[in-house]
C-alpha cells in the first residue's frame, strides 16, 4: 500500500493541473483532500507507520503540525472526496 499528500502528486503527475483544491493546503475550503487526508491517515495508523523504515519520517512530520488539529476535525467532517 503507498499514500501520499497532494504535493507529491503535483511533483510527480500533471493531475492537478485544473484541480479547484491547492495540494499545498491541509486547511480549508481548498484544502486538497489527498494532502489533508495523508494527514488523517497517518495518526490513525501511527504504530504500524513508526515501525518501517519508509514510513517513519511521515510520522515525525505529523509531530511538528502545528494545524494537526485542525487538520483531523475538517477530515472528520468532510462530506466528499
């Protein structure tokens, strides 16, 4: 299995090039759904993630949002995407 947030998408793809969302953003109205969901994905499967090699950076990026919060209660009450 392999998650990404949505600027990686951008880097490596031409998908968001008409896209209404900012894969820069993990709030808001424009937040992108693939960058703020790769956040909500992450501290539900903080262990698992911790413990491999590839993955462990993600989780101490987690640790330093400072919009983590946020973050996760907009991806709680996200009705599309």
């Amino acid at each position: 299995p392999y998650t990404s947030g949505g600027a990686y998408i951008n880097k490596m793809s031409d998908h968001c090039g008409d896209c209404e969302f900012d894969p820069k953003k993990r709030v808001g109205d424009d937040a992108c759904p693939f960058t703020a969901g790769y956040w909500a994905f992450t501290p539900r499967h903080r262990d698992m993630l911790a413990r491999n090699n590839r993955t462990r950076r993600a989780v101490s990026s987690m640790d330093r949002l400072g919009d983590l919060e946020a973050v996760l209660e907009q991806e709680s009450a996200r009705d599309r995407f």
